[in-house]
C-alpha cells in the first residue's frame, strides 16, 4: 500500500489544480489510495491547492481520520458515545483490553488495529462497532473478530 | 415469482442482513423456488432485525431477526408463502408499532428499493417538485413558511424564515447545503433517511434551490456512514441520467446540480459555521455570527443551511399542501417528529409521531422501557449536549417548548434510554471530556472550560473541598453557557448541571454540603 510516487499522486489530484478549496478532499484521495497520508503528501497536496504547507498540516491534523502511519490490515472502530455506554460498552471495552487491545490508543495486534469512535448511528443495538466499514451491532468480542477474520482472509 | 424483501440499512446490515439475503437466494434456487430479493431501507423496529418480508396477497408478512443459518428451515416451514413460523410476525403494516406512527417523511423507508426511481414515483415521490416548478419562487417559501417546518437539526428555526431571507439577498451564486453530520449519539434517522429513501432528500434539495435561486446542492455527509454516502452517490447518478438534476430539472429549464461531501471524524462540523469551513476544505472552525449564513454562506455567499430531517419533509410539504403538514403537532412545534429511540431500550428505532405524545409514553409505551429489563433511570434527549431528563420528566410533552419549559432539549430528536446501574457523576464528565475531544478551539470557554470541567467534577467525585469545587463547577458552565460561540461549548453545561441536579447522590455531595 505504500508503494507510490511523487507523480502518481499528482496525477490523482490533477482535477484539485489550484483549488484551495480542495486541501481537504485531496486528504481524502491520498488517504483513499494508500490508507493514510505520508509526510510528503503535504508538500504536495500544498503545492497542486496553491496554499501553505502550514495550512495543509492544520486541515490533515483537525480531522480525526487522518492517519500519518500506514493502517493495519484490519481496522475496527468500537463506540464510546453515550448509547452505546448505556448498552454496556464498558464491559467490551475491558473485555478488548483484556486481548491486548486499547481502543483508546488505537492500539495494533496482529494485523488488527481498534480504535475509538463517537457514533456509528447503530445507536439502538448497541454496543455498537465497524470493522473495515462492515457495521457490527450488539458488538461482543466474538462477533468483533469473526468478523475481523472474514475481512482479513 | 416471490418478492423477499431484506433490508440493506446498516443496522439490518450490522445484524447480518447481506449473509440473510445471500442465503436465501442460494437455499431458494437449490429448492427451484423462484425469488427475487428486493433490498430495501429499515422499517425502523430495530430490534427486529434483519427483518425479512415475503409479498402475499394480503399484504408484506414480516419474519423477525432471521439469521443466515435459520434460512433453509425458514424456506422449508413455507416462508416464501408467508407460512407462520416462531419468527413470524405476521403483517408488517398491522403491527402496533408501526400502525400507531404517522409516518409522512419515512412514509418510504423500509418498503421501496431505494433505488429504484420507479418505486418512488409510485408511491408519491416527485409529486411535491413538480406541484414547485409550477409556482413562483416566493409561493414555495410561503408553503413552507405556513408548514411551521422547524429545523430539525436542533436548533428549531423556522425553515421559511431561513429560505425567504435567502430568496430576497442578491447574489450571482447561491447554495442549498444539507447537514448530515448527524453525530449525536442516539441519533440515525438521517442515515436511515439517506439509507432508505435517498430520492426524498435529493426531491426536498431540489426543491430548496428553485426556491431560493440557488444552482449549487452540497450534501454533507459524515464519514461513520459509508452505506449512506453509497447510496446518495448512487441516487445521484440515477437522478442525473433522469434529468431531475441538471441543467433542466425535469424539463422546467431551472438548473440545479447535487454533490456528496463526506466529513472526515468531527463532531463540531455538524455546526452549521463549523461546516461551511469544512466544506470549503478548511479546518472546520466555528465562525462567529453575525454575520449568519443566510446572508454570507458557503465561500461569502447566500446558503440555505437544513438538516436532512428538515429537507426531507419539504416534498409532502409541497405535495399535500402546507396546511395538511401544520395540521399535525402541538403549539408552535408543528407536522411530525421523526424520534428515535437508543441505548438501553426493549423496541428501540424510529418513531415518527405528530408533537405532542410525552416523554413516558415515547420510553415506556412505545419503547417498552429498558432492553436489560432494569427500571430506567434517566433519559439523555437531544445528544451529547442535552440535558438528562428523570421519571419526573414523564408526564413533559415532546417539542421544542415544552421541553425546553422542563430543562431540556429536543435537539435532533434521539432518546437515549439508561438504566438504574449507570453512575450520573461518569456521565457528567463525560460530557465535559467529549467536548474537550471534540472542541474546534477557537474560543476559549469550550477549548479550556471543557478541560477544566473534568478536573472540577474529578474533585467533586473525590470529595475535595465539595463547596467550593460545586460553586466553581456552577461559575465554569455559566461562563461556558454565556461565553461560547457556537453550541458545543454553550450547550455542554446542560448534561453536566442536569446530572447533578437530578442524581447528586452519584457525585457522593456529602450532607450539608450544597
């Protein structure tokens, strides 16, 4: 997944040319394309959107989804919003804790990183997860890594 | 040819509804009955999914939570003739649940192929455009001005007032840009909506521009909702080639284009400002207002902001007329409600209902208390930034006045359902530590006060100068409340005091001390 250059990159954010307005979505594209944002993607995307390296760096660090390091194979987001610590999160939580994984740090074991999330919108069958983007509702722990095996294999 | 119906919102999805829907495709063509799937929205009865529903001549029968390795018995106890079975609930539309809803914006989701523009149409969609295309521009503010269509965002401001300052500011460009940054917790009918009858959204877009003059749509999704942004991409292309978007939206030579903007993990940006700057690729720092949007918008331009509930409900607006839409609700909270009910709830999902029906009812009738069985003990109403409501809240009717009369807020209309066993004092700082998460940081109030609200309640908890610590506690959301640009800092007290005027005990507040 790391394996770009400089100009397929570019070629990629021809349609942003100029545009200030693209820094963001140009964020967007590379993260798409190589599941996270290398340094030198800032100097780019700041030279293709005509604006500041600086202003680059502020928009990538304000959003949570932007990763500087490559992802694990597998990422599953747990939520720790207020309907899913009413369905008994806390016990998933420490239970993930308890196989090596601190949601709150994003912590990476075995290929499968989970982190933390504010809301899936699954907010009435929770405890409540994403693995890969594949929603997981009533989340367990079990439900949580078979799923992580199926998006693995 | 048998019609099955499978859901294909994510929380069907999150319960395996694509592996229901695979299986019963395969163990069908294995036993050569001839099906077809037809993959719909939510019914919004959450706890029953996934809720597949066979098409008979009496009506859709429904089997409730169905999983993949159930399917093969389910094919051969008859489910492709609606058969009864222990999973059969019988008619969809005859159930309480559904039967006692007024439901005029998901009128749609749960029955038709989102997708599909012919099942739209058939079952009334574009009739509101059309009725639009055909009046002048300040005829469809009026209409929607004399619905009483409040902003269902939150903030509850009147969508007519909103459209009609935007309609008389002269501007060579003008933008419709729908919020789905629907990030409250106990929030999803605007993903359910998107999910689920995506063309309803697009109809109420369209019809916002042509009222307004305004060419250019944007619709900002967050990024939590990949299924959603899916499915408006989807819905997009299929009313561009359809010509309902375009250059000439449906022959009428008025042009208006749609695009998906999809967010990237911020809970400020659901903050109209907040998402202007985002939209236009930037941080997404709260602007100050005045000057309000309407006026300086999206790139300093005229914008009508709504919320993708307030959009949605333009179409039956249009088509069925203002007065059949006011003729709905309580007071000045006017047409329907589109609550969902989550966390710790037995029926939890949407329910739409006029304004109106009250607090105990919506958590205790409808909802059928708890999903652990426990008495419940407070209800968050209105997401991370509203109050938490108690048993002595029961009897306060939903909408916008009288729960704010009762210390709360209605907010995007999420119930957030707790049992007995949570400690308010957890909850409280909660809220304080969230806004510090999630505070754009432009003023200092919410960037700091949020921060200091956790070490004051830590404090509190720990028993450390209890007098003092609570005065300082009331001193900080004061100056919070008062002192914050937008709501994330001005609403994040409302959790906070309700918590601990309501359950004072979970602080461990020694006697004598106040």
């Amino acid at each position: 997944m790391s394996n770009y250059s400089e100009e397929s990159i570019i070629n990629y954010l021809g349609p942003y040319k100029g545009d200030a307005s693209a820094v963001l979505r140009s964020l967007q594209l590379v993260q798409d394309l190589l599941g996270y944002v290398p340094d030198s993607a800032l100097d780019i995307i700041a030279k293709n959107s005509n604006v500041s390296r600086a202003e680059v760096y502020g928009v990538f660090t304000f959003y949570s989804d932007f990763r500087s390091t490559p992802p694990a194979k597998v990422v599953v987001k747990v939520c720790v919003a207020e309907a899913c610590q009413a369905s008994g999160n806390a016990s998933l939580i420490s239970e993930l804790h308890d196989h090596g994984y601190d949601i709150h740090n994003g912590s990476i074991k075995d290929d499968i990183q989970m982190e933390q999330t504010f809301c899936l919108g699954n907010c009435a069958l929770g405890p409540a997860a994403m693995v890969n983007g594949n929603p997981i509702g009533r989340a367990t722990c079990e439900r949580i890594f078979a799923a992580a095996a199926v998006v693995a294999s | 040819m048998t019609k099955v119906f499978v859901p294909m919102d994510s929380a069907a999805l999150s319960m395996g509804a694509n592996e229901v829907a695979e299986a019963i495709s395969e163990h069908a063509a294995k036993s050569g009955y001839e099906v077809t799937i037809v993959r719909t929205g939510s019914r919004g009865m959450l706890w029953l999914e996934p809720l597949v529903e066979v098409e008979t001549t009496a009506g859709r029968i429904g089997y409730a939570n169905i999983s993949a390795d159930t399917v093969p018995d389910l094919l051969a106890a008859g489910l492709l003739s609606g058969s009864s079975h222990d999973s059969c609930l019988g008619l969809v539309d005859e159930l309480d649940f559904l039967k006692d809803q007024t439901r005029i914006t998901f009128a749609r989701v749960g029955i038709i192929d989102p997708l599909s523009l012919a099942d739209y149409e058939s079952h009334g969609g574009l009739k509101g455009l059309r009725n639009a295309i055909a009046l002048s521009p300040a005829k469809i503010v009026e209409e929607v001005t004399e619905s009483g269509l409040r902003g269902r965002g939150g903030a509850g401001f009147p969508a007519g007032i909103k459209w009609n300052t935007v309609l008389y500011t002269e501007s060579d460009q003008k933008y419709i840009c729908c919020n789905a940054d629907e990030g409250d917790s106990g929030t999803f009918a605007d993903r359910m909506l998107m999910e689920g009858d995506p063309f309803t959204l697009i109809e109420g877009m369209i019809i916002a521009g042509i009222a307004v003059g305004a060419t250019e749509g944007l619709i900002y999704v967050r990024s939590e909702y990949p299924h959603a942004i899916d499915v408006l991409n989807q819905a997009i292309a299929v009313a561009n080639e359809h010509k309902i978007l375009g250059d000439s939206v449906l022959g009428s030579g008025l042009k208006f284009n749609l695009e998906v903007r999809v967010g990237a993990g911020s809970y400020v940006c659901g903050e109209e400002t907040a998402m202007l700057e985002s939209l236009e690729g930037k941080r997404g720092m709260v602007r100050a207002k005045p000057p309000i949007p309407a006026l300086v918008g999206l790139f300093g331009k005229p914008t009508v902001i709504n919320n993708v509930m307030t959009l949605a409900a333009v179409p039956m607006i249009l088509a069925d007329g203002a007065s059949s839409y006011q003729s709905f609700g309580v007071d000045r909270s006017r047409g329907t409600q589109v609550f969902q009910l989550a966390g710790n709830i037995l029926r939890g999902g949407i329910v739409e209902l006029p304004f109106g029906i009250t607090l105990g009812d919506l958590v205790n009738k409808v909802g059928g208390g708890t999903h652990s069985g426990r008495p419940i003990k407070t209800v968050q109403i209105g997401g991370p930034l509203g109050a938490y409501l108690g048993e002595d809240s029961w009897d306060v009717q939903m909408g916008y006045e009288s729960l704010a009369d009762a210390g709360g807020m209605l907010g995007h209309g999420g119930l957030v359902v707790f049992d007995d066993t949570v400690n308010m004092a957890k909850q409280a700082r909660f809220a304080m530590e969230f806004c510090a998460e999630e505070s754009c940081g432009k003023c200092t109030p919410c960037r700091i006060g949020s921060t200091r609200g956790v070490e004051v309640i830590d404090r509190i908890v720990a028993g450390e100068e209890q007098s003092k610590n609570l005065e300082l506690l009331e001193d900080l959301c004061e100056v919070m409340t008062d002192g914050s640009l937008c709501a994330m800092g001005g609403l994040t007290p409302f959790p906070v005091r309700s918590a601990l005027k309501l359950f004072p005990a979970d602080f461990g507040i020694k006697s004598g001390v106040k």
